[in-house]
C-alpha cells in the first residue's frame, strides 16, 4: 500500500488542531463561566449599592419621598429584581418584575436561590443607617446565556478559520516537500552511468541521512561498474596474446605432418591453456576481492596452521622444480584475525611466486614471527630478487620485471597486497640477509587468546 506524505501531513495536522480546538473551546466556555460569575456578581453589588442610596435619598423627607419612591417603584431591569424590607418585616418597596416570592429570608451576602422553577443569583444587605434590608436578584439564565453567546461566538470564528487553517497547511507542507520533489527529480533524470554523490547543499537535514546512504550506495555501484569494466578491459588484455598462440600453435599441428613438430605444437597449446586459465583464475580473484563481501567472515585462528594447509599444495609444484620448500617451528603465538579464504589466496600467491621464480636446486622457506607485538608471515626465497627501486612497483597489476623467463599474469603481487590491506596489514619487500634472492613480509596485529572475542569485536568495529 501507497502512503502519501502530504495526504498524512495534512489530514494529521487537522486533526490535531480540531482536537486542540475542541479543548480550547471547552477550556475557554468554563473559563468564561469562571470570569463572567464575578463581574456579574460585582454588578449585583452596584446595583445593591445604587438602590440603598436612592432610599436613604428617599427618606430625606416626605417631598423627596414622593419624588423618589416612583422612580424606585418603577424601576424595571430585564432579568433583575429587587425588594427593601422594613426592620418590623413590611415590604415597602420592589420592582415591578418582583414575584409573590418573599426574599426577606434571603441570608446576607450571594446566595442561589429557586424561585418558581427559576434559578436566581441574589445579594443581600443590611441598610444600618435605616435599619431596611434590600435584596437584588438577577436570573441565572442571563448568565448561562452570556457565556454561551460567547462560546457560540469563539466556535464561529474557529470554523470561519478553519478553511484558511487548511489552505495554509496544505501550502506549508507542499513547500516543506518542494525539495524531496526536486530530489527525485534530480534522481529521476540522471542517466543509468551518471554515479556521481547527490549534491546535499539544498537538502534539508530531515532527509540528509537518507542521501548520504544513497551516496555511498551510488559510490559502492560506481566501484562495482568500475571493477568489471576493469575485469573486461584486463581479461581482454592479458588473454589476447596467449589466445593468439593457442591459435598458432593449433595451426601448427594441423599443417605439420613431423611427429616432433606436431608433439612440440601440442605441449605449447597446453602451456597456452594453462597460461589462459592462470590469468582467468588470478582476474577474477582480484575482481572479487572487496571489503564488505570478502571480510564477512572474520574469526581468530592460528596462521601457522592455514600455512601448513597451503603449502601442502603447493610442495609438490616445487619438488617438481627441484625446490627445496621449508615451514619454520611456528612461534608460542600465532592467533591473528581474518579471513581464512582470503589469506589462504594471499599465501598462495606469495609462495607460488617464490617458488615461480626461484631457479631449480633453490630454497623457499615460510616463517611465522612472533615480534614486538605483531605476527609476521615472512616468504624468502633465492631467485634473482627484485631491486629496490622496483619494490613498490611490483605490486602494480600486470607489472612484471623485464628480462624473467617464467610465464605470469602480474598479478599475483597486486592480490597479496589488496588481501592485506583488507586485513589492515603492511606488506614490506626486501633482500634476505646473505643477498641472494626477495624476502616478502606482511606484518599483522596479533592478539591475545585469552580475550579473542574482544579483540574481534574491535576488528570488526574499525572497519
């Protein structure tokens, strides 16, 4: 199912400030009871006061009495009443609006009252001067309707601004969403080769953590594209010329009629397979090997015992050579950290390298070093070397000393030197102490047996 962003934005946002209406609504009506009961209260006091002074007026003498007590009498306010009592009981002024209810009773100060099925807010006094009590009253009903006239009142301007409320928000969230439409427009129109990072220069930091995901997936498809048109670009590259002479030396042995010759043809034609199948193998080794995919599976092990599996392998390519293949004692410790199929093709190489260019009745000797805190995999072997100058080279792909009589991809060094740095190793070339030949080290982080779960959490963690 399809959500849509604006659709929730929008119909949330109403929702929330009709239910906030509504409590305000409610909240502001019993306030207004609250605030209206007072300042109604203080008119009934006005009212109280203005009526004590008229009689006391009243009372003046019998011209002003007749003058006055009319206009008392005659005094007739909507919803308000009042009656003065005589000290000995006797009604003796009230408005015309006064029910038979007698309010003589009435205890001084506010009360509530029930008089003929309506409710009434009265205040009564005490006049000390003429010895009268008055009473004013006003209806109940007033008040109610005062503060519903006001809460009515506050609901037509909440739903007179309810239809801007919603224009305003509906615009609000489109410009909100103004860029996340640009970015998809940006996405939408790059062509399917274009890996470049998205620019985060106009995006909202809402949305940053997003983009920048999306940025190291575009750089992982870039390295990914880059990777095999590199493998297509290599494997063209280094099969051409032994596909050639597979191609010569099969013609060869179709045209040739000599035994010798057509037995010669055929070994160059496996020789020639075998170099194809070298230089596939060594490709895509080297295409496979990333970081993410090829250090999935990182757990401590001892390295003297992976080396002792590969060179069980590899003894026999070098006894066929008359080599001489040596694995030192391994030291008191020797857990590191990794991946045993890829250091497995790191030792590979290494060895299958040594035992390449080391002439027949050589020497190759494997030694695991146990020093300053570090494990060494140290390959020594009495070839023809490689001068210092060419140390760093060597680990170019397809770079390969001049002047070597022995078949290779160029490869094998550029694997051994990725592996490694995947493994956070160094890898150092040098010439053996009695100068005869290469010494190959790669230096890696040795860690404790007692707490190898510890220390393969922090591997994994730095990477």
């Amino acid at each position: 199912m399809i959500h849509s962003i604006r659709r929730f934005l929008f119909v949330s946002l109403i929702v929330a400030i009709t239910v906030a209406s509504s409590i305000t609504a409610i909240g502001n009506y019993l306030l207004d009871k609250q605030i209206i009961k007072p300042y109604l209260d203080e008119q009934l006091i006005d009212n109280y006061i203005f009526i004590k002074k008229l009689n006391a007026f009243a009372r003046l003498d019998a011209t002003t009495k007749k003058i006055i007590t009319p206009y008392l009498t005659n005094t007739n306010t909507p919803n308000l009443m009042y009656q003065i009592w005589r000290s000995d009981g006797k009604l003796i002024l009230h408005s015309f609006n006064t029910t038979t209810a007698s309010l003589e009773n009435t205890p001084t100060g506010f009360s509530d009252i029930r008089i003929q099925n309506n409710d009434w807010r009265v205040y009564a006094g005490k006049d000390e001067n003429t010895g009268t009590k008055i009473v004013v009253a006003q209806q109940a009903e007033i008040r109610n309707k005062l503060t519903d006239l006001i809460a009515r009142n506050n609901s037509y301007v909440t739903l007179i601004t309810y239809p801007i409320f919603a224009i305003l928000i509906w615009l609000i969230i489109g410009v909100a969403l103004r860029s996340m439409t640009r970015l998809s427009n940006q996405i939408s129109n790059r062509a399917s080769a274009h890996l470049d990072p998205i620019n985060l220069d106009k995006i909202p930091i809402e949305i940053k953590p997003l983009v920048d995901e999306l940025n190291h997936l575009l750089e992982r498809l870039r390295l990914t594209f880059e990777r095999n048109k590199r493998f297509v670009a290599d494997t063209a590259h280094e099969l051409r010329t032994p596909l050639a002479a597979l191609k010569t030396q099969a013609q060869v042995a179709l045209k040739t009629n000599d035994e010798e010759s057509h037995q010669h043809a055929l070994i160059k034609i496996v020789q020639s397979v075998d170099r194809c199948s070298h230089v596939v193998t060594q490709l895509l080794t080297l295409s496979s090997l990333r970081g993410e995919e090829s250090l999935n599976d990182m757990h401590p092990f001892h390295l003297h015992s992976l080396t002792t599996e590969i060179l069980t392998y590899l003894a026999p390519i070098a006894l066929e050579k008359n080599i001489d293949i040596e694995l030192a004692p391994p030291p008191a410790e020797d857990m590191i950290m990794g991946n045993t199929i890829t250091l497995g093709i790191l030792i590979r190489n290494l060895v299958d390298n040594a035992i390449r260019y080391t002439p027949s009745q050589g020497a190759v000797t494997v030694a695991i070093i146990d020093q300053d805190g570090s494990i060494i995999l140290r390959v020594t072997d009495t070839g023809s070397g490689i001068p210092a100058e060419l140390h760093e080279r060597v680990f170019d792909r397809f770079y390969r000393i001049l002047g070597t009589a022995q078949t290779g991809s160029g490869l094998g060094l550029a694997i051994v030197k990725q592996i490694a740095e995947l493994h956070h190793a160094n890898t150092h070339l040098s010439t053996p102490a009695n100068g005869i030949g290469l010494q190959v080290d790669v230096i890696f982080s040795k860690i404790s047996p007692a707490h190898p779960n510890e220390k393969q959490k922090n591997s994994r963690d730095q990477q």
